[in-house]
C-alpha cells in the first residue's frame, strides 16, 4: 500500500484518492462478484471465466502504463476489478476440484500462505525496482509477470483439454 500511496501522488493524487482507487476496486469486485456469480451459467463456463477474467485484468494492468491522472487510474482499478471478479472464484472452483479432499483444509491452508509469502516477496521486489528504476519499469514487470500468468491459465486449459481427450480414448 505505501507504494501505491507513492503511485498516486506522482499522478497528482493524494490520500483520499489512493483510498479511493483501493475502495473503487474493492467494491467493484464485490458486487461484480456476486452478480457473476451467482448465476448457473458461470458454474458451467467456469473455465472459459478463468481465461476472460485473466485477459482482462493483464489489460488493466497494462493500463497502469497509461494512468495520467485519478480519473484514469479509478477506470484502470475498475478494470482490474472485474478481471479478478470473473476469474478468482472460478480459479478458485477448478482449484477445489483439484484438491485432495482428505487434506482440504490444509491444502487451502498452504495455498493462502504461499499467496501471502508471494505477495509479501513482491511488495519487497516491488518497491525495490521502483525505488531503483521508477514506476514505469515496475509496471511494465507487473505487466509481464501478469502475462505469464494468463499463458499459465492458457497452457492449463490446453493440457486439460487433452488430458480429457486422452482419458475418454
């Protein structure tokens, strides 16, 4: 957060507006969230979520590079907010199915940890290389790293629609 904070003054922002973009963020992904949800249809094309939600949260950190001002970074928050509103709960769903469910518990356990492990390395990494290189080059590895991701997510769909090829031969 104190990077962010840094972030928005640099565009002409201040604190309000810093809490702004996080509250912008946060309630957009809640209410899409649940309207997305909610319905059958997103149970059945979880998969195809997964992949549309991810493209469109690259999209929206790519549109870092383009934030100039509070108004376009409120419209890059909501963008990025529906990406994670679409995909999470279906990337969540499919990790479920995948779950050992005598160990469910734990597994969850270890999937958060690793997730707070990461995201603490890359608030360090993060500030570093904003530190040493400025904002730009930060989200530009934002920007990769959220690309390999969404190749990540591309390259699962693919071996699972083989896997299921083979497994029905």
């Amino acid at each position: 957060m104190p990077i962010y904070a840094i972030f928005v003054q640099k565009i002409g922002g201040d604190v309000l507006e810093a809490s702004g973009a996080i509250a912008i963020f946060l309630i957009v992904n809640g209410l899409a969230t649940i309207a997305i949800h909610r319905i059958r249809w997103s149970q059945k094309h979880r998969r195809l979520l997964m992949v549309l939600g991810w493209l469109l949260w690259v999209v929206g950190i790519g549109s870092y590079l383009l934030v100039s001002n509070t108004v376009t970074l409120f419209i890059t928050q909501i963008l990025i907010a529906l990406g994670n509103a679409i995909a999470d709960p279906a990337f969540d769903a499919e990790l479920d199915d995948n779950i050992d469910t005598s160990l469910k518990s734990y597994e969850w356990g270890v999937f958060g940890a690793v997730q707070d492990i990461l995201n603490g390395v890359a608030a360090l990494v993060g500030g570093a290389v904003a530190s040493v290189f400025g904002f730009k080059v930060l989200i530009l590895c934002m920007f990769l790293a959220a690309t390999i991701s969404f190749c990540l997510i591309l390259y699962y769909m693919h071996a699972r629609r083989s896997y299921r090829r083979f497994a029905d031969a």
